[in-house]
C-alpha cells in the first residue's frame, strides 16, 4: 500500500487562490472540468471512465469536456475532496473511504463490509431509499455535491477450501487489512492475518494463509493465485466499495437543470458500463479457472444473512462513532431488513 502523502490546508487554499477562475466557469460557456479518479491509467475502470468523458461532450454538444486524470496526479486520494471542494480540481471519481478520517460516516457508505452482494442493491439504496440525499448532506458542507453513486462490483475471495456456509470461516486464516474488514471476518470465525498485498502470493504458497481478500476474480486469476489457493468464493459478497462522482457544488448550481439532469442520466449509463464490463471480464476468467480445475462457490441468500448478521456487530460499532456515521448504518441496516437480506 503506498503512503498517504497529506498537504497543509494552507497549500491546498493557495493553489486553490491561483485557479479561481476555473471555478467560476460560466454554465452558458464552455467548461473544461478536471477530474481525477482514484486508480491507475491503465486500469479497465480508467478506460471506462474516459468514455464517460467522451459521452459527456457529445452530449453537451462540447459545451462540457472533461479531462480525467489518473489517481494522485494532483493531490492525494484522500485529499480530492478538499480539491473539489476549493475548485482545484472539478470533480472527482472515487471511493469515499478515503475521507473517513473526517467522518467515519464516509467509511460506512464507502463500504460497508458485508452489506452488499450485488451492486444494484447498493445502487437501489442509494437511490430510491434516501442514500444520495444523505451522502449529499454529508459532502455538501465541503463545497462538493453527488451526481450519483457508483459501485464497484463485489471483490472475490481467493481460498484452498470451498467457502458455501458459515461453518467454513471457522479457523480459516485469510489476509485482510486491519479495521472494519478484519473485524467482520474475526466475527465470522476467521482468523485474520494483515499482510500487504506483495505478500499473497508467498503467503498462499508457505502456508501462512489459506485464503485472501484480495480484489475482483478476474484480477485474482491473472495473477496466478489459483496455483497455491485452487478454490473461490464468487460472485463475492464480502466488500464491494462505493464510486462517487462528485463535481464543485457551486459549479453544479450554476448548471442548467437539463445540464443537471444530463450529468445525471451520463454517470448511470458509466456505472452500468462499468458494471457489465467488469463483470464479463470476471466470467470470462471464472470459465478458464472452471476448466483448470478451480472449484467456485458461494455462500446462498440464507448464509448470506448469517454473514450480515454477524457482520452488525462491527457495524453498530461504526454506527456510535458520529451521528452521520449512526443515520448512514441505521438506514442501510433498516434498507436490507426490508428487502430480506438481514
């Protein structure tokens, strides 16, 4: 994991003196936007984000362009809110983990570990159930406003034994970062092991773990980690962080509500592109894995629901640390009870 480079405010609030005037574009003229996302140019999610782009300039008739800058080209990760918010960059795609130091409500709806199983699930709470409205109250005082939430699909975990029922997390030593990750594998019987990511691999061969949270199976299967764990629990259902595509919030009102609305409809077609593309890569990689003889399983809605149920204790833990925090894990938890996924 690469250190998190921090900037003094002072910094921030002098270069964002230095670009004021790109903050107070026009709605009438033609904007360029600076956006950057938090992964590398080449990634898929790069790629797909830059026809996203692309879509937002011929649909604006070139009124909008927008020029996406790959992760850290500007500031930190874990500073492009303050950017945003300063009019240093315009808009950012990311996950909003990032921001949890300054409120661990941004954690919550970043990822709630073992929440979701499905994007759409997250998306529909978000969307139809409240999340934006209060994602928005979260970000809005720092100048930034949501489009519309994104979400990644849910990551894979990579394992030399089946994992179909809670019985199978019992004495499982699987890699997972410290903190909420950890904690609800803990809950779930497992026992965690915090290792850097350079270290799987080796770790997988020499034993010292017997599975890994890692990222999506595609990636996972690539990189050649079936040879030491021949198994995989996918689709996964552990973690699945949220992509939030934010603009300047003063640039957003300037906007056209048929600009709004425009902006809006875009990142919904780039969240289903990026759903569809990630997801036949997956499967793609899931049908040669199948013929080399790794063995895929899940858990099933019902032991779905036991890993959700022993995954509230950690997020009840969340939930007392801001009144934020405690509105975005009240909602989400009373969302999956509704839809009988808890």
């Amino acid at each position: 994991m690469s250190k998190i480079r921090f900037r003094p405010v002072a910094a921030i609030s002098g270069i964002a003196a230095a670009v004021a005037l790109s903050t107070s574009l026009s709605a009438q003229a033609s904007q360029l936007w600076k956006f950057q996302i938090n992964v590398n140019a080449g990634d898929e999610q790069f790629k797909i984000a830059e026809e996203w782009a692309k879509n937002v300039a011929e649909k604006s008739d070139g009124e909008i362009e927008i020029e996406l800058l790959p992760s850290s080209s500007i500031v930190g990760n874990n500073e492009t809110l303050d950017a945003v918010g300063a009019g240093i960059l315009q808009g950012h795609i990311t996950d909003p983990s990032y921001f949890a130091g300054k409120n661990p409500a941004f954690a919550v709806y970043g990822n709630m570990v073992g929440a979701w199983s499905d994007p759409y699930q997250f998306l529909d709470y978000m969307r139809n159930y409240g999340g934006e409205e209060r994602y928005n109250a979260l970000v809005e005082p720092y100048n930034v406003h949501l489009i519309r939430a994104g979400a990644m699909i849910p990551e894979a975990l990579i394992t030399k034994r089946k994992i179909e029922t809670m019985e199978d997390f019992k004495g499982l030593k699987i890699r997972a970062p410290e903190g909420m990750v950890s904690n609800i594998f803990q809950l779930a019987g497992a026992a965690p092991v915090n290792l850097p990511t350079s270290e799987v691999y080796t770790a997988l061969e020499k034993g010292v773990i017997d599975a890994a949270d890692y990222t999506v199976f595609a990636t996972n299967y690539t990189q050649g980690y079936h040879k030491y764990a021949p198994a995989a629990a996918y689709p996964g259902f552990h973690s699945m962080p949220m992509m939030g595509i934010s603009l300047n919030k003063d640039i957003w009102e300037s906007l056209s509500a048929e600009d709004q609305k425009m902006l809006e409809d875009s990142v919904d077609e780039f969240v289903d592109a990026l759903y569809n593309q990630l997801t036949e890569a997956d499967q793609e990689q899931v049908k040669i894995a199948k013929e080399n003889g790794v063995t895929i399983s899940t858990l099933s809605p019902e032991e779905l629901k036991k890993f959700r149920s022993a995954a509230q204790q950690e997020w009840n833990n969340w939930r007392e640390k801001t009144p934020a925090a405690k509105d975005a894990v009240e909602s989400i938890t009373a969302y999956l009870k509704q839809n009988d996924l808890l």
